[in-house]
C-alpha cells in the first residue's frame, strides 16, 4: 500500500528564513511525487513534481525540493520565505494500480511572520 | 482559459436530502476524479473515472455516486446525504497515459449536511 506522511501540520517562519517542509513516502513501485499548495478558498495548484529524471525539482515561486530514494524523502524548501507563500501544501503520490489516483499526505500549513 | 469548474462552490443542505455537485473541464481531458478534503486527513479519492461511461471507485465511495455521459462532465451525487459527507470536495482531471501528468484542481465546493 502506498502512504505519505507529512511531518508537522503547522510551520512557522520568518520572512526571510529559509522554508522546509518534510515530506516520506512508502511505495512499492517507483514513486510519482507531487508538491501541491492550496490558497486559501482556492483549489490546488501544482508547485513541482519528480518524475525521476532529476533528483532535484525546481518549481514555481523559488521552491524545490529534492527526492532521496535512501530516505524514501521528498522535501519541499525555499531559501527566502515570503509572505505570498503562506498555504497550505501538500504532498502527493503517484503510482501502483490505480492509474491517476493520487495518495496525500495530511497537508502542512505554512505561516509566513513578518 | 484551461480550467476545471465545480458549482455550487457552497452548499448547505439536510440530512437526506439529494444533492449533485456539477464538475465540468474544457481540456478534453480523459481522467477525472473527485476528491473530499478533511482536516487532518489530506485529500482521498472518492470516485475515478478513465473516459466516457468508464468510472470505479476510489478510496472513500460510500454514500455517492457518478456519472460520465460526456467527456467534460463529472457530476459527484449525493443521494442521501448525511453529516458526516460534510466536506470540502474537489474536482480533478488530467490527461491519461502516465502516472506523472499534472492533475488540475477546481476552486472546491464546500459542502455542509445539518
């Protein structure tokens, strides 16, 4: 069976500070992973993903995030927050079976301080 | 402009009372799912559907049901309602042929049953 966990439900920071939001996956076959950030009353909008031609991801708005097959890790970061990043974002896999579902982790919301 | 549309976008209705929630793409997408978001607990699928009249469930269907008569639409019925189907739902469609194509969120419809 497929899972995500995503560590931490709530991330704060300071504008400025670097962003890191963890990411581990459990996967049976080659993993699809996706990071997706909902504003709020938005829908879910892709920031990235690896569909493992390189182990690290660079997305929209200055995130990346770099997948370690070791760690089964797919940690999403950013060097300088900004306010704008304040969300919520979630991490997704893809893969087994069930073409096109994707599995979610719980979802981490990122608090931007000035 | 590309986009997955859902109406209503909020909706409060009573036990037992039938509901559809309209879902509708305009980039022939093949693949179209539909979500439900808790807190805590990430997105899960609720129903998939591969193309015209071919749909199966996903990890949550108890208590709804689709259709897929056209290609652009993915209507998510409610038949009796009740509680604990009080959610915010999404949308999603994509292209089919590999796991890794991006997923398009609509805007969400939160839904409440008294």
């Amino acid at each position: 069976a497929q899972s995500v966990t995503q560590l931490g439900s709530h991330v704060s920071v300071s504008e400025g500070a670097l962003v890191l939001l963890r990411c581990n996956y459990s996967s049976s076959v080659p993993p699809y992973l996706f990071w997706y950030v909902q504003y709020p009353n938005q829908g879910l909008q892709l920031l990235l993903k690896y569909t493992s031609a390189a182990t690290l991801v660079k997305g929209i708005n200055g995130f990346e995030a770099e997948f370690k097959k070791s760690e089964t890790s797919f940690h999403l970061t950013k060097p300088s927050a900004h306010m704008s990043d304040a969300a919520e974002y979630f991490c997704a896999l893809a893969g087994g079976t069930s073409y096109g579902k994707l599995t979610f982790g719980q979802g981490t919301i990122l608090t931007v301080h000035p | 402009e590309a986009q997955v549309t859902q109406n209503p976008r909020y909706l409060i209705t009573v036990t037992g009372k039938k509901l559809t929630v309209t879902c509708s793409q305009n980039m022939n997408h093949e693949y179209m799912s539909w979500y439900r978001q808790d807190p805590g607990l990430g997105l899960r699928q609720i129903y998939y559907s591969m193309n015209v009249e071919v749909t199966d469930k996903g990890d949550v269907p108890e208590g709804y049901k689709v259709s897929r008569k056209e290609k652009r639409n993915f209507p998510l019925i409610l038949e009796s309602p009740s509680p604990n189907q009080t959610s915010l739902y999404f949308c999603a469609s994509s292209l089919r042929g590999q796991k890794n194509n991006e997923q398009f969120f609509g805007p969400g419809t939160r839904l409440t049953v008294l």
